[in-house]
C-alpha cells in the first residue's frame, strides 16, 4: 500500500481532484479574504486558485466548534467510541494515501515515493495510534481522609487551534490533530499557504469516517489573517503551533493581549552531529549528510552542522561532498527519485542567499553552489552544499531549510559542547560513539530535546518530540501529548 510504483503520477496529477474552499460545520464555504494563489513547484505550474478565511469566517469556524464541543457530538461519548472513529479515519486515509500523497507532492515538491512511504505511513500510524489510546487514559483518585473522596480528572481544553507548516503537511497536522481529537477536543486548522489542498481533502475524510461536523474545521487562509485571528480568538483555549521561532513567538503574543490561550510552540532547530575520535567517520557523516537533505533540507530536525575532531575535518569534508554530490534534485514524480523540489521560489532564493554570504565569509565550498539545479523545466530546485565553516558563520547559526550542511572543526570535547549548544536552537543532536560513558555524559549535557546516538531521525509514536530554548516548549506524539489538550480538573466530595 505505501509503496509507489508506476510512472504515470504526471497523468494522474493532471487529473487530480482538489478541494479550494475552505471546510466549516462539515460544509464547503467560499472564504471571504484573498484567495491563495498556489503554484506547483515541481514544474512552476498555477494550481486553482483557494479561498481563504478572513477573520470573520475563522470566527464561524471557532464558533462552529465550540457548537460540536458543548453539544457533546464528540466531547461527551464515550472514549473508546472516540478511539474507534479515530481508528476508522486513520482507515480513510490509508485507502486514499495514493491520492493524499500525489496531493502533497503536487502541492509542495517533495517525491511522491517519499510522500507515500514515510509520510502517509506516518500519518496513518499516527492517527490508529491515538485511536488506540483514547480509552487508556487513566484519572486519578489520590488518598485523602476516610470521609472525603478526591478525583483528579482530564478534562478535554475546548477548542484547538492548531496552525502548522508546509513541509510535512500531513504528518504535523496529524501530530496535532490525533491527541487533540483523542480527548474529545474540537479543532480548527490553518494549513500553510503551500500545502492547503491536502488538508482541506483530509478533513472531508474525517467526515467520510463518521467524524462528527464541526469538530474538524479547516480554515485556509495567509498567517497574518487566519493564522493571526486564530491566535487573536477569545474563544480558542489552546494553540498547538508548529513553524519559524520569530512566527511562535508571536502567538505567545497573541495570547497575552487576547484570552491567555495556552500556548504550545514547536518551532526550529540547527541540529548538531557530533562526531566522537572513536566513531566510524565514514558511516556517520554518511548519515548526517542524508539526515541534512532529507526532505530537500526542509526539515526542523536537519542535522544542519557536522562537528568533528580537527584532524578528521578534511576526510569528513570530502565525504559529506561526496554524498552531496550523489543526492541530485528530480523530478517528484518519478518513483526512482529521493530528492524533489524546494518548496516555492522564494523558499529557493532565502536558502542560496545563505550559500553567498557563507562564501563571502569565507567559507570553503566543498559541494555545490548557490546556483539553482535544473530538473524539471520551470521548477525550484537546488542541489546540496557542503561547506566547510566555523560555528560563529551565519550559515553554522540559523536554520537555512534548505540542503547546506555546515562541516566543523572541533578540538576537544568540551570545545565540541559548547559548539553544539551555542546556537539558539534546542531541537535534537546526535552523538556517533561506541564509549558508552561518553556518549551517556554528553547526551545529557546536550541542550537539546531529542538525542540521537549512532542514528539519525529514528522514533517512534510512543516517544516525545520536542525541543528546548529557541526551539520552543511543545511536545508532539506519545502519551505526553495528550496532557497538552486537557485540564486538571479536582473533585472533592464529603461523604459525611
Ligand atoms: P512559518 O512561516 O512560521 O509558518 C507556520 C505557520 O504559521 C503557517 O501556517 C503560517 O501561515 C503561519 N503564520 C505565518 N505568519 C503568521 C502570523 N503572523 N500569525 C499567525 N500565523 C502565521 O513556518 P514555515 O515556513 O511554514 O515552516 C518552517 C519552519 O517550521 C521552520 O522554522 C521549521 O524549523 C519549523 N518546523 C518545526 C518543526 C518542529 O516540530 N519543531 C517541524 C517542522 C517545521 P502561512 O502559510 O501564511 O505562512
Ligand atoms: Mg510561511
């Protein structure tokens, strides 16, 4: 089922069914603000056009799931119903991954290959996971004096808000959506710009599945508005937001001079892979270098810097030039291909932008340049970098998103933690060692949420995802993140 074969995904792409309007009470609505104007980047080529919510319309769709919460549609059944509609969503969606996959691909570049095995897998498994869980959650009743009873309950938080970003589309919004809609919460989501057709198609798959209307909204729209009035609202008590640090922080913002909605930031990171003397050099570059162009380099998690030991950084540098060279752009819809397109034009030209300055800073290209790579006629491509740097470079400070991995020196091991945890990031790090006293001392003076040792990007759903300092507070997957979406609630009762 996740795995795609056949070399007609042009055919089908033209042909494809896409959803443009935005989706309140489990109705299609014309939005009323500026419509999106979307182009593919694969070939450069306009989508049709999407409407979107002004604050008015995001107002309807709060409004409409603050109707399904206190209705108790959803809210009030019981749990293990709840898990079974979640289970038969995640069903849905699995019976269309082709087409959801195809959407994504379409909409924001990524290999349609790469959109079906990893992506819909994940978000299949996401939302079974979720739906499993939903009548595992256990309230407390904590001791207290033989004539009183205390219970601490979970009770769901309301309505949800959660605004995600285009580069796994469906896999955020499945990390927000599942544990929110697991404890009986309503939602509203603001897609990003880039990748709106796939969650619009999403949610009329929830409906497909017996979800109740309303307890699912989606509200395309420009994060200034939609985004903005989302934040803004009185009536959301939770934001779950996944994006840039400048763009989280402002939702904190929009907290505080609105209702003091909590907040749930999950923002950037510029991961760094440090490479112990010990390690096998080759295997662990090998791995940071794939985990950096991964996903064209749009991934938080991009293991963005390699630090190694001083006398390794030449062979090190040659290496990481080495698989930069063998990971070339192509087309998305060929099934042989790992790496698509940069997501827009503009995306494109920020990403070389940190290529020159890097240059002009001195920095040694091992690999690539900040020239765009021709693949398909008319799309955004662009081949990786590798450059050799040292960590106060521009490029070996902020998150590029895109494939440009910083290669640096290190001279001890101290050096090499300060260097790992002096950016304002905390997202994830990865230690290559086989000295477990090592690795087991570093990986806790790692400032960081997630560490990896001798692999890169492995997880599970029953473990968090999250970061620390820049990186914000938010905690995605596992059991964790269902806390995120409840109250505590304490009854105490006198028996006499
Ligand atoms: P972004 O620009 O911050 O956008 C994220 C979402 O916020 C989009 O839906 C966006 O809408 C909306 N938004 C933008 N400006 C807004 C505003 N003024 N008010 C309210 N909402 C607003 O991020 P992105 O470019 O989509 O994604 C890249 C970023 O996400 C990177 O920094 C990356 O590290 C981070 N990320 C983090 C994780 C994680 O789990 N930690 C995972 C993936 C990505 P528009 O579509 O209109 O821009
Ligand atoms: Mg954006």
């Amino acid at each position: 089922m996740f795995t795609a074969t056949g070399d007609d995904w042009a055919e089908r792409a033209a042909v494809l069914p896409l959803r443009t309007r935005m989706f309140i009470d489990g109705v299609w609505e014309e939005g009323s603000a500026e419509p999106l104007t979307p182009v593919s980047p694969r070939d450069g080529r306009a989508l049709p056009p999407i409407g979107t919510a002004s604050a008015a319309d995001v107002d309807r769709a709060v409004r409409s799931a603050r109707t399904a919460f206190e209705a108790g549609v959803w809210s009030r059944i019981a749990p293990r119903e709840r898990g079974q509609l979640l289970i038969a969503f995640a069903q849905k969606i699995h019976d269309n991954a082709e087409e959801l996959a195809l959407t994504i691909s379409l909409e924001m570049g990524k290999p349609v290959r790469e959109a079906l095995q990893t992506e819909l897998r994940a978000v299949v498994n996401c939302f079974r996971w979720y739906g499993e869980a939903a009548d595992k959650v256990l309230d407390e009743m904590p001791v207290t004096a033989p004539n009183s009873l205390a219970l601490v309950t979970r009770e769901p938080a309301g309505v949800v808000a959660a605004v995600v970003p285009w580069n796994f589309p469906l896999t955020m919004t499945a990390w927000k959506l599942a544990p929110a809609l697991a404890v009986g919460n309503s939602v509203v989501l603001k897609p990003a710009e880039q990748s709106s057709f796939s969650a619009l198609r999403l949610a009329e798959l929830a409906i497909e599945a017996g979800i109740p209307a309303g307890v699912l909204n989606v509200t395309p729209g420009t994060g200034q508005v939609a985004g903005r009035a989302l934040g803004e609202h009185r009536d959301v008590d939770v934001v779950t937001f996944t994006g840039s640090p400048d763009v989280g922080r402002m939702f904190l913002g929009y907290s505080a001079a609105s209702n003091g909605k909590r907040v749930w930031p999950e923002l950037g990171g510029k991961t760094a892979s440090l490479v112990l003397p010990d390690a096998d050099l080759e295997r662990a570059v090998r791995s940071t270098a794939d985990g950096c162009f991964y996903n064209q380099g749009q991934m938080c998690t991009a293991s963005s810097r390699l630090l190694v030991p001083r006398d390794r950084y030449d062979r090190a540098l040659e290496i990481a030039a080495d698989v930069a060279r063998t990971s070339l752009p192509a087309d998305p819809f060929d099934v042989t291909t790992s790496m698509g397109a940069i997501v827009s034009e503009r995306q494109l030209a920020g990403i070389a932008g940190f290529v020159e300055r890097a240059e002009a800073e001195g920095g040694e290209l091992a690999a690539g340049s900040a020239e765009r790579f021709r693949a398909v006629d008319g799309g955004s491509y662009f081949a990786p970098v590798v450059l050799g740097v040292t960590p106060r470079h521009e490029v070996a400070q902020r998150e590029v998103f895109g494939p440009v991995l910083s290669v640096i020196a290190y001279d001890d091991v101290d050096d090499a933690l300060s260097i790992a945890n002096g950016t304002e990031f905390g997202l994830a790090a990865a230690l290559w060692s086989n000295d477990l006293t090592a690795v087991h001392t570093l990986s806790r003076r790692l400032r960081a949420g997630i560490v990896w040792v001798n692999c890169f990007e492995e997880g599970d759903m029953t473990i968090p995802f999250g970061g620390v300092k820049g990186s914000g507070f938010g905690r995605d997957k596992s059991l964790h993140a269902l806390e995120k979406f409840t109250d505590l609630k304490t009854t105490w009762i006198e028996l006499s």
